[in-house]
C-alpha cells in the first residue's frame, strides 16, 4: 500500500491481506537501517489472524521517500501523521530495536491512540557503543558485520538458519548495504541521542509487552530493568517475556515465538 | 572483514546451516528421508501455506537435510541464500525460468559445457527463449550482444574446455549497466578457489556433483543468489517485482526486496517444475563439502604439476591451465584466483583424433568418462564425447580440436598420476611417429 505522508510518499506492506481500517489495527516498526520486510512472518500470521497490519517503511528506508528522521520524536511525530494519512484512529504499536522506542515514544505522546504497546529488543535510554557509531559513520561494511555479529546467535553466524535455505546475517547484511548511505548512521544517532525513553515509559498506560531474546547482546535483558521499572503505570504493570535461542534479531530468529507472543499479547482478555 | 566477520571457510564448510540435531542430538546432519510433514494443527499447516511460518510442507519445496546444504553453500559463496536443485543443469534452468519467459533472451559465453550450450543453443529457443553466444574474453562481444529483451547474462568461471577465466567484475559490470544480472557456473572453481558474488556475479550455479561432492557419486545442483541485484530498480523482471497469480498474488520484491528471486524459486519453480534434490543426495554432498577446502588445495597442487610436466613433452602442441604463463588468461586468473586455477586443464596432441585415442586407452589411473571434478582422476576426449554435437567451426570456436584431451586431476599421488600420463604419451608418440 502507498501513502503520501507530509508530502512524502510512504511505501507499507500489509501482510499478505488488503487493509480493512475495521479490524483492529496493528503497526510494526522496523529498527535501523531496515525495511518492513524484517516483518514478513509476523505480518502476515497477523494479517491472517483478524488484524489489519500496518508494516511501514520508515522515511528514507526502502520504498519510502525523504531523508530518514535524525530523531525519535521525529519519528514519533511522523508516526502520528501515518495513521492520520491511513485512517487510523487507535492501533496497537509493535516495534523492533530503534522502532521500539518510536512505538514508546509515540504511545506517551498519543496516549489516547496506542491500544497496545509491544517493544521488542528495547532497552532506554539506547546508547550505542562508540565503534559501530564510527564505523556507521565512514565504514558501513565493518558496522555491518558488526551488528550482525552482535544481533545473531553464533548458530545463525554458522549459517543455520529456521527458514529454509536462507542465510540470515546474509540476507541482513544486504538489506543493510540496500538503505542511503547516511541511513544507518543517521538511524543509530537517533537511537543514541534519544534521552526521553524512561520519561515516555512512566507516561504510558496502555498494556505493554516486553519482549526479550534469551542471546540479545544488542539490547541485553539486564539492561532491560529500567525500562520495565519505568512502565510502572501501565495498569497491571509491563509483561515480559523471553524468547529463547535467539539474538537481538529475534523476529528472524525465532519469527514464530515472536508472533506467537505478539498475537497472543494482542488477542488476551 | 574486520574481526567481526563470518567463519573462516574450513569452519562453514564443517558446519554451516547444521546444529547438532535437536531430538537426538546426532552430530552428523540427519538425512530426513520423507517426502511430506505432519501438521501438528490444521492453523499451522495453514500458516505454512501463507509462508506466515518458515518449515516444511513437501519435500519438492524443502527438506531438512537439503536446507542445510542450502545455507552451507550459501555461507561459503557469501549469498543471502540458496536453492538445491536435481542436477546443475536444473539449476540453469530454473534460473533462466525464473527470470524471463518467451521473448526474452540470454547472453553467454560460447565456452560452456555440453549440457548447457545444448540447453540455450537449441531447446530453450523451442520455448521461445534465444541465447547469443559470445567470446568470453571479449568485453565489446558482450556489450554489443546485448538487447532489449536481453535478461542475463551467463559464463563459466572456468570456460569448457579452453579454460578460459571469466573476467567477473568487467561482464558484470557490463550486465549493471544495462540493468540485468550475471549468472557464474562456478563449478570448477568452488568457493574454495573463487566467490563470484564478492567479484560482482548476482547468481552463482554448481553442479554439486562434481568438486562439491567430490566423490562422483551424487547429482545435484545449487543455486545461490547475492542479494544484491535490485529487481525493482531495474524494471526488466515482472515475474519479481508484479503480483503472481500462482501464489496469492504475491509481489516476491515487494514481499522481500532482497530475497525476491530465491521466493520466486521456492513458490514457483520448485513445485512447478519439480526439479527438487533428494535428501538423500543432499547429505552426501555434504559429506563431500566438509573436506573441500582440503582436497582443493590437494587437486590445485597435482594439477599444477600435471600442467607443468605437460608443457614439457614434444608431441603436446599447448596446453590450457590458466595457472601456467603461457595461458592467454594468466594474468586475469592470478587476480581473480590467486589460490590456484582448479584442477581442470585441456592440452591438445599433435596427433589428433588417433593419438588422442591411443593416449586415452593406455592409461591406467586416470579413468575415460565425461565427468569432471572427482576425487579420481577423470580424462575425456570432448569432440567425440561432450561436445560432440558441436559443428566443425563451433568446436574450433570453442577451442576444441580433434587431439584436445580434458583432464580433471584428482588426488591420487602426484608420481602416480605422472608415470600414467607418460604412459599415455609414449602411446600417443607411436601414433604421432607412425
């Protein structure tokens, strides 16, 4: 589906299914330097499942036009404009690493619009070590096989892989080289400089899922503490669940522990 | 690479794509002998349908065993992922197939084996696909080939017989620049000896049945895609980048703008066709693959002693091993394959046809057939047997006289393999001295 947000055109991926605004809504938020296409299972086991999913590419990421977004208030205000442009009055908001905190971000700023919030691989504030932020700046190709060295379990560095016959940190490393120069230094900036991630967390109230991969060493579960701390308004408190065997890129990883959970997050009563 | 990058290839090639089995815990990888899977529910088996989950629902489409080929391979040529095939030549099929249908058209290298130049100079064109086939070594004979309707772009890394070097990064960046990919039959080369898609190729074929495998007792071939052609930018791939009917209209870029080709070969070719590799083939493969970084360096080693010692005798008029100096292709192959040129070389006796036969039936070691790429010794006479059905003026096109002799040297000891060779000779010189 193609959208025109604040003058730019937007590409979304629906899963598989044509949007029907009826159906409960769920947007899915990529991480740096990706594209919606890190969604496709998730995406389409909800699309199948009663939702109308909503997978963007962010400004400047894949199909999407513009320059990427230096911030994640940016982000979140863009956010706001996209379900504005797409009808949306209240969805579930799901994101992936940096598009975790633009789904926190988001869900303190338009409280009366986040149904549900789940982050995934999110830790706040998300400070970035000091090499891969070099490196994405005048060395894409060591960030690269940084990040999928930090992202992927060591089976997944051997190639193995859930979906048959594919690659992961191949196909990762592609998707990767694929953005604008500037989009994966621009992307890890805004994860670096976003200070607002606990202040957003104690402002949200909607139910919240954490969702942590059991091998993260992007956003380690230790270091997700605070974050659950903040959440404490959220009524009944945040949830929390860890996939097992998997890294930081989890939706790749272990896609059918993720959208299991996600679904049976966003279905429970 | 920086200290963050993948395995080194001895490692993958041990233990890309397998885990220790997860219900038993076996070390090797299992060989999953089944044609179906159960569905534990009937909303898992409709997921698996929606490609919403990743598994296996038939093994024409994927088995387990062959998965773990698949992603070995593509470990080792740096590719996002790969598809295991019936035989190389199913491979190219299903690669052109993919790419483009009646109206289109290929450019390739007029230095391939039998098989393939069979498949593009005269079936393919029954189906409306046309091939023109061009010299390898010229850059403006593949500029000037090109048309419109031109879809890919296709060369051996090492050409059949002559030996030829592909120059990698110049067809491709050819290819680039009218928006179409290059497809490397890597097979006499191995990731071992050269990574086509870190030299610019967007595919890369193996028949898998020849140093893959290595034992010659199981066809299969590979198809491995680098993920970096963009379908969508190009605008000459419908069949990647427009809703396909054939499986709930799905737009395979759209879907994933990097792994299109390889989801179109998984929702079409694969149950269309039907061209899938037993598992059983799949494992022994793998049994090959866990020692090619090994026995490659042993086959380059025998191979540049064969071609040296060659050189030396009066009734040997050339010979084509791009490793030695005298190769057309000498330079370009120190670049582009600086650990060893293969262990495939041609040479030509002065005897012709006659002496090429008596040198074929006296030897010993190396064994008479149309394979390459075994662990044995292999000879071959291409003019009467491979490309046999090649007019007067394509095999001298080609490179093939009446006295040229193919060699795939293998790993016996090197004296061995000497001392049969000069048996071949002795026979041949007879002939040659009446």
């Amino acid at each position: 589906m193609q959208l025109t947000v604040s003058g730019l055109p937007v590409f979304i991926y629906t899963g598989g299914q044509s949007f029907a605004p009826a159906q409960p809504v769920v947007v899915l938020l990529h991480g740096a330097a990706h594209d919606h296409s890190v969604w496709n299972f998730q995406a389409r086991h909800l699309a199948r499942h009663g939702f109308s999913v909503l997978v963007p590419d962010l400004p400047g990421h894949g199909r999407s036009g513009g320059a990427p977004l230096a911030s994640i208030e940016a982000l979140a205000d863009w956010l706001g404009a996209l379900l504005d442009a797409a009808g949306v009055r209240r969805a579930a908001i799901a994101g992936h690493s940096m598009g975790s905190l633009v789904a926190l971000q988001a869900a303190a700023q338009f409280p009366d619009r986040a149904t549900q919030l789940i982050l995934l691989g999110s830790v706040a504030p998300m400070p970035v070590a000091e090499p891969l932020l070099s490196a994405a700046n005048g060395d894409r190709a060591a960030a690269h096989a940084m990040i999928n060295h930090w992202s992927y379990t060591f089976a997944s560095q051997l190639g193995a892989s859930a979906v048959p016959g594919i690659s992961l940190t191949g196909l990762n490393r592609r998707l990767m080289e694929r953005q604008g120069d500037s989009v994966l230094a621009i992307d890890l900036g805004a994860c670096n400089a976003y200070e607002g991630g606990l202040a957003a967390a104690a402002a949200v109230r909607c139910p919240t899922l954490l969702l942590c991969a059991e091998r993260d060493q992007m956003t380690p579960r230790r270091a997700v503490k605070p974050l659950h701390e903040a959440l404490a308004g959220v009524t009944d408190g945040a949830r929390m669940i860890s996939i097992p065997r998997a890294g930081h890129a989890m939706l790749a990883e272990a896609p059918d522990a993720v959208g299991n959970a996600i679904r049976s997050f966003l279905t429970r009563r | 690479m920086t200290q963050y990058g993948p395995p080194a290839p001895e490692t993958l090639a041990l233990h890309a794509g397998q885990f220790p089995d997860p219900a038993f815990g076996a070390r090797a990888t299992p060989i999953y002998f089944t044609a179906g899977y159960v569905f534990p529910d009937a909303d898992h088996a409709a997921a698996l349908f929606n490609h919403e989950r990743p598994g296996h629902v038939d093994t024409r489409l994927s088995n387990p065993t062959s998965a773990v080929l698949e992603e070995r391979i593509s470990a080792l040529e740096g590719g996002i992922g790969a598809i295991a095939l019936a035989s190389g030549q199913a491979a190219l099929h299903v690669a052109i197939t993919t790419l483009m249908g009646a109206g289109n058209h290929v450019v390739a290298s007029r230095s391939l084996g039998g098989a393939a130049r069979n498949l593009l100079a005269h079936t393919l064109p029954r189906f409306g696909i046309q091939t023109t086939f061009v010299d390898p070594r010229r850059p403006d004979e593949w500029r000037d080939a090109i048309r419109p309707e031109t879809r890919l772009l296709f060369g051996e890394a090492l050409g059949n017989p002559g030996l030829e070097v592909l120059d990698i990064p110049a067809v491709a960046a050819i290819a680039h620049a009218r928006r179409v990919p290059l497809l490397v039959d890597a097979t006499l080369v191995t990731p071992c000896l050269q990574r086509p898609l870190s030299l610019g190729a967007d595919l890369v074929l193996h028949s898998a049945t020849e140093f893959l495998g290595g034992h010659g007792v199981a066809v299969g071939g590979l198809l491995v895609d680098s993920g970096r052609f963009d379908w969508e930018q190009s605008g000459l791939f419908p069949t990647l980048t427009e809703p396909y009917d054939g499986f709930h209209g799905m737009d395979f870029s759209e879907e994933s703008p990097v792994a299109a080709f390889l989801l179109r070969v998984r929702c079409e070719a694969l149950p269309d066709f039907g061209a899938c590799l037993s598992p059983m083939n799949a494992f022994q493969i793998l049994q090959g693959i866990e020692t090619l970084p090994l026995r490659m360096r042993a086959h380059v080693a025998n191979a540049r002693t064969v071609a040296a010692h060659l050189t030396r005798q009066s009734i040997v008029a050339r010979v084509a091993y791009p490793g030695l100096a005298t190769h057309a292709d000498h330079e370009l192959a120190s670049r582009l394959l600086p650990d060893g040129a293969g262990a495939v070389l041609s040479f030509e006796l002065t005897g012709g046809r006659e002496a090429a036969r008596a040198f074929i039936e006296s030897l010993k070691v190396f064994s008479h057939l149309a394979n390459v790429g075994d662990a044995k010794s292999l000879v071959s006479h291409p003019s009467s047997t491979t490309h046999c059905r090649l007019s007067a003026a394509a095999l001298a096109a080609a490179g093939i006289g009446e006295g040229t002799l193919r060699l795939s040297v293998g790993l016996e000891h090197i004296d061995d393999l000497i001392e049969d060779l000069d048996r071949g000779l002795y026979a041949a010189s007879r002939v040659v001295g009446g």
